[in-house]
C-alpha cells in the first residue's frame, strides 16, 4: 500500500469485462511522480478501457486503480482534480472560440475570477493558441485542435496527465512541437501516461514503456532493458541480433552457421547473414574469433539495432491468444 | 489589459469611423471586465449553453420570425377584428408565443444532451470537478434563458392586451403559467429521453418520435387556446381549483423525478444514484396524499377516495417497486461510507440508500404507508368532516362504505406486496446469475420486464382458470380478484374459494421469506473514510480552488511554452 501512496498512477490486478469480453485482464502497473510511461499494444489491446478507467469514466469488474493515492472508484472527483485527460477524439464544441472553450472548461474545473483568467491566460500561452483565441474551433487545423485539447487537459494544472493517442493523425512538425510539450511537462514533474502506435514518438519521450496485448501486459520495463540494452555487466547473457557480411561463398558461411548450435540463423543474402546470439561479451568475443578463423572471409561484423517496434513485435507475436 | 492597450492605441492611431470602433470595443472590453466576475456565480454549463445557443441559427431564426410574426398579428388584429379584439390579439400571441415553448426550447434542449453523447464530450464533462446535477441543471438552465428571451418578445404585446375589453389578468397569468409550464416539463422529458437513449442510432428514432410528440403538444396547446376561447381564463371554481393543483402537484413532481432521474443516469457508477430518486418518489406520494386530503375536505362526496388512492399508490409502486428491485446489492465503497452508523440511522434512513434489498423494502414500505393513510382516513372522518363544517349525515354514509371495504383494501396491498416480493426474489435468485454478463445499469430494466411479464401472466392465468371452472359450473372470482388493472377491493365476501385461501398463505409466505432476505441488507455496515479524504475535505469547503491549494502554488508551476523554431 506504501507503493500506491508514493506512485502516481497506479493499477493493481485491474479486470474489466464487457459480458464474455475481457478487455483488461488482471494488469497491474504503477507511473512514478515526473515519469512518462508510455503504453503500447494493438487496436482492441485495451489500452484505451484502461485509461477509462484511470480518467474516472469506467469502473474495473476487479482489482484497484489509484491516482496520486486516491482510489478512482471510491474518490473519482478527488481524482479528477488531480488527473487531466486528453481523448483520442478532439471533443470540441460547435458555435464557440477557443478562449470561450478553454474558458468553460476551467470554469468547470472550479477555477473562478482572476484565477479562471490566468489560467486560460498560462495554458494559452503553452500552448502557442494566443493568436488564435477568437477563433472558432470549427477553423482550426488538426493540429491547433490538438493543442487546445492538450490546454484543456491542462487547465487545471493536473499533476496526472493521460494522453490517449496524442499524436495521431498530426504532421511531422505538430509531432515534433507535441513531443516538445510533452517532455516540458515531465520535466516540470508532472506524471504521464501515453498511449500511441507511433512507437519511435514514444521511445523519445517515454521513461518506460508498458505493452499491452488482448488485455493482459506483456512487458514493461525502460525503453533501454526492453531494447535489450539494459545491462552493461558484460558477465551478463543476453540475446542478440548480429549481422555478418562476407566476400565468400554465401553456402560457406550457412555450412559454418548450421554447424553450430548456439546461433538462430534469421535471414541470409549474397553476402550477408544475420542470426540470433545469446552470450555474455565474453563468449560473443570467442564467437568470433572463431569465426574469422574459420573460411569464411568476413569484412564486417556488428549487432543490429534493435527498435522498440522490434521489441514490439517479437513481445506481441502469438503469446496471448 | 493587453487588449484595452491596444483599444486605446487604436484611437490613438486611427480616426473617424474607426475612432468610434475602438471606443465601443474598449467600452465592451470594460463592461465585460466588469461582468465577467459575476458570471463566477452562475454554471459553467448555463454559460457555454448560452453562448453556443444565441450564437445557433436556429435560435436567430425562429427569434426573428417571432418577432416578424407578432408584428403581423398585431397589425392584422386592428385591420381585422372589430368584436373581441383583446381576446382575439391574445390568443394570436399564445399561439406564436407556443411554438418556441412547446417545439423549439424542449427539442434544443433535447439534442443538446443528446449531441454531448452523441460527440463523446459528456466524457469530458464528466471528468470534470461539476456534478451531475450541475449538469443537467446547467443544460435546463440554458432552456430557461431561451425561454425567457422568446418571452421577452412578446411580453408587451400580451402585457398590452390587459387594457383592451374582455381580458383579464386571470386571462394572462393562466395562459403565460401553462405554457411556460408546459414548456419546462417537455424540457425535463426532453433531457430524460437524451439521457435514457443515448446510442446514436437510437437517437435518430427518438429524435423523430419526439419532434413528432412536441408538435403535437404544439398543436394541442392550440386546440386548448381556441377551445376554451370563452371559460378558460375567467378566474377559478372550486373543481379547477381542484384540476389545477392535482394537475400542478402529479406534473411538477413527474417533472422533479424525471430530472432527478437523468442525473442519476449520468452520475459515475460507484455514485450513490438511489437516493435522490427516492425522495423524490416519497415526495410524489406526499403530494398525492396531501392532494386527496383537501379533495376530501372540499368535497365529501367522493366515497371511492380511498380505493383510488390504494389503486394509484398500489401500480405506482409496482413500477417504482420493479425498478428498484433491480439495483445491484453491491454497494460500492463510496456508498458505503455514507450509510448510516447508528441503529435508529439505519433503521430510518437505510431505506433511501441503494440496494435491491433496501428498494423492496422502500417500495413495501410505501405501498403500506398507503394503506395505513387510507385507514387513518377511515377512521378520522369526523374530525375531518367537523373541521370542514360538513354534515354529519353524508359523513355516515362515507363510513360505512369505507369499513366495509377494508378487507379489500389489505388484500390489495398484499397483493401488490405479492407482485413485489417475487420480482425481488427474481433478482436475487436468478438475476444475478446472469447479471454477470450484462452491465449493472440493465438490472432495473430487466427487472420491470420480469414484473410486467409476470403481472400479465397472473392475470391471464387468474382469467383462464376462471374460464375453465365455468365450464363446471363452478365461480371464483378469481379473475376479477387477479385482475392486473384493478386489484381486488370489492366482490371480498365472494373470494372465499380454497385458490383464494391458498393464494393468500402463499403471499404471506412469499412476504416474508423476501422481507427477511431484503433485511439483510441493513447488516451492511458502513466504511470508514480514508483520512486523507476527511483531511482534503476540509478545505474544498471553503475553498472552490482544486486540491485546496492556493492558485500561485498551482498555477505558478506552469510550464513555460517550448520554443518553436520559427520564433526564434
């Protein structure tokens, strides 16, 4: 309970069902103060329920939810306080500004007199909508939408922010000034949770990163130690993806590679071979030197990168079905 | 102050037409810096509804072609009507005036909640610090204003026919009242089937039927303006009287409840939603009560008052009674936290809380206090009668009458105890087995589909055996003692065949097998409040800011806006 009190946002064995539908089944995670935890799965993974039921729209069949220590079913209008929630929709309103939107939303949120005031003011202001604050929200690009929902999740200066999908459907340069946004409110310590299928967006902005597939978590862990990155200690094992290339025969270096056992051959071309090697920095050392001692005549030798979409992949691929 | 320097440097810098431009914008800019704090005090709903509303086409249109319309009207009045033409004008202006109250505020406020579904922005109201209640209340609110602002048209035309011949301040008032009325409760109804239909497909149809029932309802306002042409506002007899209050009391309540009803559709689940309702059906029953009572002092000769007081309260509380039949027994801890501590708490107040147990037990409770109304009635006839100076001859007749049927009466209560003691045995038994597999909120729809399925039932069955023991001959009664709209009151003498003995064992058992489950719900003891909860509670009350900080601490922390590239 001590661990509930000090995170942020916090989820313990959470289940929710639709009838015979499990959308979440039994996840537990917790979102520091000033961390950004970012949440990836597929359309359908629940990620969204999850977030429901985090932003007090939702009720969990099972298990708890708390956000800054306050239990988002039994206390959902301390929580709103606390909590911002921006939706994968833009939910705007016709025959309205922007300043008449941001407006009702902090007059909503409690705000009165010159605090409502500044407070439209500051949002405004970080947001980049000052420009804009007569306009209709029917004229504003996708973009400048996006901003203005972001101020509105902002308005009443939340500790918590959940961002559905923030980034879908911007342009690259609404991306890059949503990222900036983002990392500006972490860095002022705010608690955030991002869901997006733009995974290299949140390999930038996030802290760790949780994946979530057909309601259950698969992994969650830093973006590095999911990327397999984690570890420095070189007596440590770990799996890697290495890439060969070669100027002999290709047959040769497939002989040399079937040979051995400790080595996943993934994919071979002309002259090149990339495989699966799990050792500690020592045996990766052996390995090859064995191999440039062996006939086949390489020129170069490197582990291949790993993205977060990779770790996406191979997390997700068939485990829960 | 940004925008009034650059007001004062427009004057400043320009000349002529736009000098006076600017002036009007600073003057603008000043009145609403001036005004500004006293929207504080009004629903943040009320004011975005407002401003979205008299911004809307619709709102534009219909203001100007009522306007257009009384202009007509008053014009066409003079040129035509030589006889009557106060009344003539009048009518004229009830009848523009009806359209934006019956059709056009209901229907606005109607999509208005409707669209919030619609569009997914309820989520984000939702999530805001407002409670339902401020909600709904903010979207009628909105409804009022337009109201006011269609009436504010034509109020000086209908002010002005008060000097013309033949109309009387009864003539106003009455007309203004019902049509104001009436407009508020389609209104309430308006945001009570937004709130009961919220699927977008369903919301196609709902919207269809409804702008159909509303003109309608505009059509009948009409009917009832030319129709009642000559009586209708010449001031007041005893039985208007009567009409009006009970036509006043069953629609403002309906009205009372309805919206009390829409909120609790979108309060947050874990929320106590019961509560509210029930004092507003207690109310409902108070005010049929209290109506009767002066029915009966204003006119003794109505000897089947308290038959039809049972038989109103009996399939009032049978509705009443499915829905709260089926309400989840599991009470979330937020309820739980505010049930009562003490004995004489539970005992008096647990009633209200939510629960299938505790709504069974308030639905019997009230179709007994029912009962016992009507007895207390029977019994303190004199005093009634004296204290009205009645005759004491009519007084007689009543108490006969009245003693003879009280076998009837307990019957008939015990018969609608029957109906709801099943239902609740449904729910507790059956229902929740495959409760799991559908959302909380069907319970009480499912609930009252059971009651009125069984209900028909009985009463088919009830008509078909009687049926069959008339082929030998045989007489019950049984169908007119089962019959679903009229519960027995009369024939008592003649229900003395072994069915009606049987049926009357088996209810009691029924009875009491349900009151003692139902019971079990008062051991639910209440929670403790998280102390840090009481700890914030404290401030919030004087304190409207969020989490009880002062504004520099929260909003001092804002992030400055990140560079962008082109800035610098």
């Amino acid at each position: 309970m001590s661990e509930t009190v000090e995170a942020m946002i916090q989820l313990d064995r959470v289940t929710r069902s639709f009838g015979d539908t499990l959308a979440v089944d039994d996840i537990s995670f917790h979102v520091g103060a000033g961390e950004v935890l970012g949440f990836i799965g597929p359309n359908g993974a629940g990620k969204t329920t999850s977030m429901r039921i985090l932003s007090t729209l939702d009720t969990p069949t099972s298990g708890e939810a708390w956000v800054d220590g306050f239990s988002v079913v039994d206390d959902p209008d301390r929580v709103r306080r606390r909590m911002g929630w921006m939706p994968d929709g833009f939910g705007t309103y016709p025959n309205i500004n922007c300043e008449e939107y941001l407006d009702f939303f902090a007059r909503s949120y409690g705000l009165r007199g010159k605090n409502r005031l500044r407070a439209i003011r500051n949002v405004m202001g970080f947001t980049q909508l000052n420009q804009l604050s007569k306009k209709p929200i029917s004229g504003l690009s996708k973009g400048m939408k996006q901003r203005l929902c972001l101020g509105r999740a902002l308005i009443h200066n939340p500790k918590v922010l959940i961002l559905d999908e923030p980034a879908a459907g911007l342009d690259p340069r609404a991306r890059i000034e949503l990222r900036e946004m983002i990392l500006e409110l972490a860095n002022e310590g705010k608690s955030l949770l991002i869901s997006s299928h733009i995974l290299s967006e949140l390999a930038e902005v996030c802290d760790r990163v949780a994946i979530i597939e057909k309601g259950k978590l698969l992994a969650i862990g830093s973006v590095d130690s999911l990327l397999n990155k984690g570890s420095e200690d070189s007596q440590e094992e770990k799996l890697v993806q290495l890439e060969v290339k070669f100027i002999s025969e290709p047959s040769e270096a497939v002989r040399w590679f079937d040979a051995r056992n400790d080595a996943e051959l993934i994919s071979s071309t002309e002259n090149s071979i990339v495989f699966n090697y799990a050792a500690c920095h020592k045996r990766q050392s052996k390995f090859l030197a064995e191999l440039v001692s062996s006939k086949v005549e390489i020129y170069e030798f490197s582990e291949k990168q790993t993205s977060l979409e990779d770790v996406f992949l191979s997390v997700t691929r068939g485990e829960v079905q | 102050m940004t925008e009034q320097k650059s007001a004062i440097e427009k004057i400043r810098l320009s000349g002529g037409a736009a000098d006076s431009a600017a002036s009007l914008d600073f003057e603008v800019s000043k009145l609403d810096n001036f005004l500004d704090p006293l929207s504080d005090w009004f629903s943040s709903i009320l004011i975005k509804e407002a401003r979205q509303a008299v911004k809307s086409r619709q709102f534009v249109w219909t203001y100007v072609l009522q306007l257009v319309l009384v202009a007509a009207w008053t014009a066409i009045g003079f040129a035509t009507l030589t006889s009557q033409l106060g009344t003539g004008l009048l009518l004229g202006y009830f009848v523009i005036l009806g359209f934006p109250l019956a059709v056009i505020i209901p229907f606005s406020g109607y999509r208005s909640l409707a669209r919030e579904f619609d569009d997914g922005t309820i989520r984000l109201i939702s999530i805001t610090t407002m409670k339902p209640r401020q909600i709904i209340l903010g979207k009628f609110g909105s409804a009022l204003i337009q109201l006011v602002l269609y009436l504010s048209v034509l109020a000086p035309c209908i002010s002005f026919t008060y000097l013309l011949e033949g109309i009387s301040i009864w003539a106003i008032v009455v007309g203004l009242l019902i049509s104001i009325g009436g407009s508020i409760f389609l209104t309430i109804f308006g945001l009570f089937l937004a709130g009961s239909f919220r699927s977008r497909n369903l919301g196609v149809g709902v919207s269809v039927v409804f702008s159909i029932a509303l003109g309608f309802a505009y059509f009948l306002w009409i009917v009832f303006c030319f129709e009642t042409y000559d009586g209708m506002f010449r001031g007041f007899g005893n039985e208007k009287y009567l009409i009006a209050t009970g036509f006043t009391f069953s629609v403002g309540s309906t009205a009372l409840l309805l919206l009390a009803s829409v909120v609790a559709q979108i309060s947050f689940p874990s929320d106590n939603r019961s509560t509210l309702l029930r004092v507003m059906m207690l109310l409902q029953q108070m005010l049929f009560f209290g109506w009767f009572c002066q029915l009966l002092c204003q006119e003794p000769f109505y000897r089947d008052v308290p038959k039809v007081i049972l038989m109103i309260t009996g399939h009032y509380w049978l509705l009443m009674g499915f829905l709260m039949c089926g309400e989840s027994s599991n009470l979330s801890r937020r309820v739980r936290r505010s049930l009562p501590g003490t004995l004489a708490g539970r005992i008096f107040l647990s009633l209200f809380m939510p629960g299938s147990g505790r709504g069974f037990l308030f639905a019997m409770a009230n179709v007994w206090a029912a009962f016992l109304f009507v007895m207390l009635l029977v019994v303190f006839e004199n005093f009634l009668f004296d204290w009205t100076n009645q005759t004491r001859s009519r007084f007689g007749t009543n108490i006969y009458a009245s003693e003879a049927e009280i076998p009837g009466m307990i019957i008939s209560s015990l018969f609608v105890s029957w109906y709801l003691s099943l239902v609740f045995l449904f729910n507790r038994f059956l229902w929740r087995r495959i409760s799991r597999k559908f959302e909380p909120g069907y319970g009480p729809v499912i609930s009252l589909f059971f009651g009125v399925v069984l209900v028909a039932m009985v009463s088919v069955g009830s008509f078909l055996i009687e049926a069959f023991l008339s082929n030998y001959g045989l007489r019950s009664s049984l169908a007119w003692a089962f019959n679903w709209y009229r519960v027995s009151f009369e024939d008592f003498s003649s229900l003395t065949s072994v069915f009606f003995v049987a049926f009357v064992i088996q209810a009691v058992m029924v009875l009491m097998f349900a009151v003692f489950l139902a019971s079990r719900d008062f051991l639910v003891v209440a929670v403790e409040t998280p102390e840090r909860v009481l700890i914030e509670r404290q401030p919030t009350k004087t304190n409207r800011l969020p989490v009880g900080e002062s504004i520099d601490e929260i909003f001092g922390e804002l992030p400055a806006a990140p560079r962008r590239d082109d800035e610098a």
